[in-house]
C-alpha cells in the first residue's frame, strides 16, 4: 500500500521538469508528449509503410531488404528517444535530498522508499516504451506482408517479435543513460551536482545529433551489417536489428517466391542473395544484443541500489567550498572584455545561466545538436567521394552562416529565460539602469562561448573545403555575423537579458514558418553575397565594413535609445507578474 | 527631531480589488528602527515590497526624502537595503557569485566589492561555503547571503522583512547588535519580525498592523503604558489577536489526541 502511494508520488516527480512551465497543467503536458509520440510515430509507420502498399509484384526477397531498413529506423529512433527521455528527466531518475528530507522522518523502511522509486522509474520507462513502440508495432508487420502470401499466425508472429524487440531497444537506451548517470553519481561523490549538468547537456547534443543523423545510418542497414570490419555494427541498435533479423528475417524470407518478370526476378535474386548474405552477421549481432542488454540491466541496476544504499543528503561545506576569490580566467576577462562592473555582471551572469540553469542548458544544448547534424552532414556531403582536397570547392558555404543562426536563434530564446523569477527580485533592487553596458557584458560573453567556440569547430573542415585564406576570411565573417545578429537582439526595449519575468515571444505557431522559411531566404541571399565578396581583396573589405556599417547603426540606435529612456526597473509590477502569480499578499 | 528619510503616505494595495495594505501611513528617520509587526496576512510584506519600489501601490506614494521614490528610483535604490522575507537566489550560483552580481550591478569598485564580500561572508560564517552552490545551504545560510547583500554598498534605508528567519542564535545576537549598531550611524531601518522579545529590545518605535490597517503606532513604553501591559507581546495579542491562544492550543492537543 505505502509502496503503491509513493510510487504514483515519484511518478508525478517526473512531471515535475525543467522543461515544463509550473504554470502549465502538468495532465495536459503529459497528454500533449504522448499524443505527439502516437501521432508522429502513426505518421512515419504510414509513410514507410507505404512503399509496400504500393510496390508492384511485391517478392519476399526485397521485401525483407527493404523491411530492414524500416526496422533499423525503429530500433535506433525507439533507442535513441527513450534514452532522450531518460536525459530530460534526469533529475527525476533517482532519489534527491528533497525525498530525503521529506520521506526520511516517516516511518517508512529505507527499501520501501527505494522499491518504490525503482518501480515509479521502470514504470515511467515502460510507459514510453509502449507509446514509441506501439504504432510501428501494430501496423509496419501487417502493412509489409498484406500482399505476400503468409498464412494468418506467421503474419501475427511478426508483431509480437517486433514489439520485443522494439522495447527492449528502447529500454536499453533508457538503461544505458540510468547507468551513466548512476555511475557518474557513484564515482563523482559531492561533485556530482556540478558534473551532472554538464553531463545531461552533452548528452542532449550527442542524442540529438544521433537523432538527426539517423537517416544516414539506417539506410542499407543489411549490407553494412554484411560487410567484415563494418564499424557500424558496433552501434547498439545494428544489435537489436540482427535479434529482430535472427527471429522474424526467416518468416519472409522463407516465403515461397513466385514467377515475376525478368528484370524484377533479377532484383529478387539480387535482394534475396544480399539478405542471406547478412544472415549470419545479423545471428553474431543478435548474441551482441542477448548480452548487452542484461548487462546493462544488471550494471544500471547494481550502481542505482548501490548509490541509494542510504537517502541522499545536500552536500555540506568542506574547505574545498572555502571562499576562492575570482580565478585568473574571470580576472583576464575582467580586465579586457569586461571592464565596467555592469559588463561583468552581464558577462558572468550569461555565462552561468549558459552553462548552470537547467532551462538555458537544455535550449542551448538542443540547438547545438541541430547545429552539429546540419555541419556534419553538410560536410560529409562535401567531402564525397571524389573529395580532392588539392582543388577547394564552395558546396556547404553556407553551413557557417546557418550553424550560427542556429545558436543564436537558441540564444535569443534563452536571453528571455529568467535565471530564476524570484531571485529576479533582487537582481531588480540592484538595477540601476545600466543596460547599455549589461547588454554589452552579455554579447560579448555570448560571442566567447557560443559564437567563437562553433567558427573555431568549423574552421579545420572548411579550411579543408575551401582553403585556408578563404576559410579564414569566412571566419571573420561569421564573427561579424554573430555580433550584428547579437546587436539586434539588445534592440528589443523590453528585454533585459536572464532578469525579465516574462517576455512575449513571436507567435510561433503562426508566424514561425515564414520566419523560419525567410530566415533561410535571408541567410542563402547572405551567403551568395559573401561567397562573391571573397573572391577578391577589396569586395572582401567593402563586405565586412557594411557589416561593421550595420553593427554601428544598430549599436548607435541602442545608445540613442538608452539615452532618452527613463530608468525603469525591468518589470515591475507588469500583468503578466499576476499572470505568474507572483502578486500575492504577504 | 531629523526629518524623515523615508514615508509611507496613504498607502494602499489591493488584490483583485480586496485591499491588502489599507491606509498605511508612517515615516522612518535616520538612526531610528521602527518595528513593523502583524501576523502573518497582516500586509507586512505588501508594505515592504511597496516601499522598495518592488510593487507599486494601487494609491499612495513612497517618499525618500520626501520626494517620491518614482521620481529617481535608481537614487533611491542605490541607497536602499532590502532583505526579503523569503530567500529567493539563483540557486545555481554559489554564494560568491550572488554577492558578487549584486554587487557588481551596484556598481560598487570590483576591489572595494572582493574585499567586502571576503570580510562579510568571514564574519557571518559563511567563507567556509562561499564557492557551493546556493542549492545546497540550509535557510539560515541563505539568510545570510540576504543580509550581505542588503548591506554591501552600505545603504542608508534599511528594510529588514523577518531577517531572523531561520537564522542560529549567534547569527541572530549578531544581527540584533548590527541593526542597533547600524542605526546609531545614522541609517533608517524598518524591522519587520514576529520575534516581539528582539521587536522589543531593538526598536525604538513600533507599527502594530491588522488586516493591512495600522491598529497602534508608538514607542514601545509608551504603547505598555498605554495599554496597561507589561511586555510588548501582552500589547500585540490585545491589539490583534481574535482567539484565545492557550484555548487554540488545548483545541489543537485534543484534535491531535483524538478527544475532539
């Protein structure tokens, strides 16, 4: 009884996300993600269905090259989102110094209070497992073989093989992010709190870009598994793929091949030769995924019991925490970018929402994740094949221009992120009206951690690309980019970076498909008129002084502005602070 | 006598058009601290978030020598000190960071700042935690990291809200000697606590609030005499409480007992 009730309490625990506002009904968040799970997994289960739908003279042989593809991308989306989920409710995954101090006096057995946080976990993980799984599940095996001549039980067979598989695909990528976090958890000791932030933000990218990324891999996923030293075997989901092939693969394969026209016989014989050419590969596969996956269950779980072997306490002081005073790198920067005590607010302060506030975190890993996919594909593109890299070419010139837009797009949201709405209050006593350099602290923390850090990632495969004096030029470019689109940001009047309560943003909904759709007009238009600019020295020159042009325009309108403004605290009393509920009487 | 430093004239708020703060009218001078006392919905904190400038009033105005604080907030907030009731910091800040972005957005000379903060955060206990993350202080040390910042570019209004919370017996005789120490150089201070024993001791006028309107407003010795009572707590449950508390507590015994 006391198990059940603090199971459906941790389980509410894991509505409670940074991700999710505290104004928002959290039935309605939980009924909104899993409604996009079902609908966008109804949807790409259709669209990859069809091709069978509509295949003419359908044979076993393609059936099942083609059937393997689909199932690759399963196996590696079902892997790779539940492990997704695992990462944003991180924070939710064990127990925390809150239980402690709530459920630690009760008279409740220590292994009650971890019984039921285990379960309320593998409840969570099993509910997204059947909600990724459950579309491709019930309709990819009918729609496949509705035109092949498979009895009625062999048919059915193949849903519940795929369901195992597919969930146990998905657990593992869930399994594996508990044991990550657990381990971390174990070997890091009180530096855990600190680690773990940046650790759930590197996952997000690596998952993300993986995500994105996924279409590459999955295609002619048999014949990567065939070929000897493949390395793609050695990803996870090419595992789970051989168990599925070693189970279900024979039940299509198997089937009786009927008199088909020559040149479709030819691609039969062809699909059928390739496919159980894969067959043993696909059976040493299969072993890979018999043992990880208990593997991991074991080692996720003996580190999880061993870390709550006792509740988890906030760590207290130790001389470590003793007062540091600021290190040389916050005394340089001090010194050189951020030189009025105002900047230094604004510098350090984005750069710890940046890299320690959940919320910012996650948006700016997100982003950097996209980012990463779009470079690394672009760039693989780029450099096919027939890459020579003695004779430069200009394909993926845009890739800097719009990996930027990118990051920035994801910071402009988080600069109307409060750090925190009622810590804002102090932040709002303190304020004497000094935006101007504020904003100028925050841009230049933003260029040092998001813009510089992406151009210099850049830079080796566009040197390569295009030549190191060109690649350097559009370095600066990029440089000059980031700093006018940072500059227009600080023209929003209202917005005072990380100290608002609420901003309204542009209605995505509405207009965020033409500004989507624009910005990449824009952006193409943008890097047209850079790739001609950098053919010659003085087009080069007049390019970047427009650039400096507008940054100066931009910055003396802000000046302008600042000046004529009367100093108001960032928001006092507006509407929406009732809206937040934070006019409550005392 | 000094003219005032800071008054309340009129002030009113109202919440969905009930009124919070009715009519509240008081001035503060330099070197006095009035106690600001009321239970809890008495709009103490409404008052103090008014007088900061943190809210504005549905009608009344706030003057800092005598002119209105709207006039020149940043004048006044320069010389303003606030430590709020409940201890709201960026909690993924460590307590240096915080001191060090309030300070910082004070403008208050980064070598006048480090040396503060060093010293403050030593003589309040708190060096030995000054780099961990404000996650993981217990309320008192949040407390402190409140009152540091409230003082680091030495204001001349202090507005203390239950400053005391949750704060060990040392750090609250420190606190206690501070305030009096701190008015008599000549700061203002508004002291809001329901801890009467120290509202007692501290004060040298009191502001006895009930349902956002000031029922009584005197010295403390002259609100005992008044009031024919001996302790200042013997004033207040007069002046506001509406039941019997030994009555509420053997109500409470019997509920928890099971005999009622």
């Amino acid at each position: 009884m006391r198990e059940q009730l603090l199971t459906r309490h941790f389980l509410q625990r894991f509505l409670e996300n940074d991700l999710v506002s505290p104004d928002s009904d959290r039935h309605d968040v939980l009924a909104l993600v899993f409604s996009i799970l079902l609908a966008s997994t109804l949807f790409i289960t259709v669209a990859l269905s069809l091709k069978f739908m509509f295949m003419p003279l359908q044979s076993p042989g393609r059936t099942a090259m083609l059937a393997t593809d689909d199932r690759m991308f399963f196996l590696t989306c079902s892997m790779i989102v539940m492990a997704l989920v695992a990462v944003a409710s991180w924070d939710a995954l064990s127990l925390d110094p809150r239980d402690s101090s709530i459920l630690g006096p009760l008279p409740v057995a220590h292994g009650v209070i971890v019984r039921a946080k285990l379960r309320a976990v593998a409840l969570f993980a099993a509910g997204f497992a059947l909600a990724v799984t459950a579309m491709p599940t019930v309709l990819h095996p009918p729609l496949m073989v509705a035109k092949l001549p498979i009895g009625l039980l062999t048919g059915l067979l193949l849903i519940p093989i795929h369901f195992v598989v597919a969930v146990a695909a998905g657990l593992f990528g869930f399994t594996t992010i508990v044991a990550v976090r657990e381990t971390l958890r174990a070997v890091s000791g009180r530096h855990f709190a600190r680690l773990s932030g940046i650790v759930q933000a590197v996952l997000i990218v690596a998952l993300v870009t993986a995500f994105l990324l996924m279409p590459a891999v999955v295609f002619n996923a048999a014949r990567s598994a065939a070929t000897p030293g493949s390395s793609v075997t050695l990803l996870p989901p090419f595992w789970f793929l051989g168990a599925h092939e070693t189970l279900a693969g024979g039940l299509v394969d198997g089937l009786p091949r009927e008199e088909l026209p020559p040149a479709v016989q030819r691609a039969e014989q062809r699909a059928t030769a390739d496919y159980r050419a894969a067959i043993p590969a696909f059976r040493g596969l299969a072993v890979r995924a018999l043992i990880a996956f208990p593997a991991m269950m074991i080692l996720a779980w003996s580190v999880y019991t061993w870390n709550s072997r006792r509740l988890p306490f906030p760590p207290v002081a130790s001389r470590a925490d003793q007062y540091a005073g600021s290190g040389l790198p916050a005394r340089l920067v001090a010194g050189t970018l951020a030189r009025t005590p105002a900047a230094r607010a604004g510098f350090f302060f984005t750069v710890h929402c940046l890299i320690r506030s959940a919320p910012h975190r996650l948006v700016m890993a997100g982003c950097t994740a996209v980012a990463l996919a779009l470079a690394v594909a672009t760039f693989q593109d780029a450099m096919g094949d027939r890459f020579d890299p003695r004779a430069p070419r200009m394909s993926g010139f845009n890739t800097q221009t719009l990996v930027l837009a990118i990051l920035l797009a994801g910071f402009g949201h988080v600069l109307r992120l409060p750090a925190d709405i009622r810590a804002n209050r102090l932040f709002h006593l303190a304020w004497l009206g000094q935006k101007e350099r504020y904003v100028d602290g925050v841009n230049r923390a933003a260029l040092l951690i998001v813009v510089l850090p992406a151009l210099l990632a850049l830079l080796p495969a566009q040197a390569l690309l295009f030549g190191m004096p060109m690649a350097a030029g559009h370095m600066l470019t990029g440089l000059l980019f980031g700093i006018v689109v940072l500059e227009a940001f600080a023209a929003n009047p209202r917005l005072l970076p990380f100290a608002n309560s609420y901003v309204r943003a542009p209605d995505l909904n509405t207009k965020g498909p033409v500004i989507g759709i624009a910005s990449l007009f824009a952006i193409s238009i943008f890097s047209s008129l850079e790739q001609s600019a950098l053919g010659g020295p003085q087009p080069a020159l007049i390019f970047w002084f427009s650039l400096a042009l507008v940054f100066a325009a931009l910055r003396y309108q802000r000046r302008r502005r600042a000046r004529g403004e009367a100093v108001e605290l960032p928001d006092v009393y507006p509407s929406e602070m009732a809206r937040l509920d934070l006019t409550s009487a005392s | 006598m000094t003219a005032p430093l800071l008054e309340a004239r009129h002030l009113v708020k109202r919440f969905h058009g009930i009124k919070v703060v009715d009519d509240v009218s008081f001035v503060v001078r330099p070197g006095e601290v009035v106690g600001y006392l009321g239970p809890n919905g008495s709009g103490k904190t409404t008052t103090g978030r008014m007088l900061t400038g943190l809210m504005e009033p549905s009608s009344g105005a706030v003057l800092f020598g005598g002119r209105s604080i709207g006039d020149d907030p940043v004048a006044y907030r320069r010389r303003l000190g606030y430590v709020p009731e409940e201890p709201a910091l960026y909690s993924f800040l460590s307590g240096r960071e915080q001191l060090q972005l309030i300070g910082r957005l004070r403008e208050i000379p980064e070598d006048v700042l480090e040396h503060r903060m060093r010293a403050l955060l030593q003589l309040f206990g708190l060096a030995d935690a000054a780099e961990q993350s404000i996650s993981a202080y217990s309320k008192g040390m949040k407390q402190k990291v409140l009152i540091i910042g409230a003082l680091l570019h030495d204001p001349d209004v202090l507005i203390f809200d239950e400053p005391d919370s949750g704060l060990d017996v040392t750090a609250a005789l420190v606190l206690r000697h501070l305030v009096d120490l701190l008015a008599s150089r000549g700061k203002a201070v508004l002291y809001s606590s329901h801890v009467l024993e120290v509202v007692e001791k501290l004060c040298t006028r009191v502001i006895v609030l009930h349902r956002g309107r000031i029922v009584a407003e005197d010295t403390v010795d002259q609100l005992r005499t008044l009031m024919s009572h001996e302790s200042l707590e013997q004033v207040f449950a007069q002046l506001v409480l509406e039941t019997n508390p030994a009555q509420t507590a053997r109500d409470i015994a019997d509920v928890v007992a099971g005999h009622a």
